[in-house]
C-alpha cells in the first residue's frame, strides 16, 4: 500500500494539532532514529537470513537439482528406448502378418488348382465308369441274346 502526498499532509497535521509546534521537532528527531534504526535492523536481518538460511538451501538444492535432472533424462532415455522396442515389434509384426497373408493366398490358390484338378479327375473317372457301365450292358445283353439262341436252336 502506497501512501501519497495528501495522506502525509493529514498525518503531520494530525500530528501538529497532537502534539504542539513546540515538542513536534523532538518527535520528529525521535521518529527519524527510529526508523533508521528499524532499518539497520532490517538490513541485518535480511543479511542473517541470506547467510544463514537462503545460502544453505541454495546448497542442499543444488544437489537435489542435479539428481532431479539425472533422473528426468534417464526416465526420457529410458521411454525413448520403449519407444523404439515397440516400433520395432510393431514392424516387426506388420511384416509377419504380411507373410502370413501372402501364404494364405497361396494356400487358397492352391486349393483352388487341387478342387479344379480333382473335379476334372472325378468328371474324367465318371466318364470312365458310364463307358465300362455301358460295355457290361452290352456283353450282359450280348450274353443273354446269345443264351437265348442257344436255347432256342
């Protein structure tokens, strides 16, 4: 809080009708040493505290720092490194995947050649069997017509 022109000018009329015009300059000397002398005590304070409590800390702190920052780097080492594992394994895994993609295809290829060749077998075999089929009906008819003969001559 700032005090301005105006407030002074009360407080020393304040202090004038108080206390006289005859006593204010004793009062004035009085206030004046003490506040120079709250002020060395202030300042030996503030030169106190520097060395006895905020040096020290800057001490300890230091150290404190340090480790702080070793560990951080080590922990961001450490996340970069997992980083780098997993977009290894992921690669890694992508390329298996692709593999294992590219043998299915094969696989699924081939079945188709093995289904197409096995039907045309089965047509072939099929053909085959309604031929031999269609011999034995003929000798079986042959046979039979020539047993009719035979029985009949």
């Amino acid at each position: 809080m700032k005090i301005g022109f105006w407030e002074i000018v009360v407080v020393l009329v304040v202090a004038l009708v108080i206390i006289g015009p005859d006593k204010m300059p004793e009062y004035a000397k009085a206030l004046g040493q003490a506040l120079s002398e709250l002020r060395k005590s202030t300042s030996g304070l503030s030169e106190t505290l520097q060395e006895n409590v905020i040096e020290p800390l800057n001490e300890v702190q230091k150290p404190l720092k340090d480790a702080i920052q070793s560990a951080t780097d080590s922990v961001n080492d450490i996340k970069t490194s997992v980083e780098k594992a997993a977009d290894l394994k992921l690669d890694k895994a992508e390329e298996k995947k692709a593999e294992v993609k590219e043998e299915v295809t094969e696989v699924k290829e081939a079945a188709e050649e093995t289904k197409a060749e096995l039907t045309e077998a089965a047509a072939e075999v099929k053909e085959e069997i309604t031929a031999a089929a269609e011999d034995v009906k003929e000798e079986i008819k042959e046979t039979a017509e020539s047993a009719a003969e035979g029985e009949n001559a």
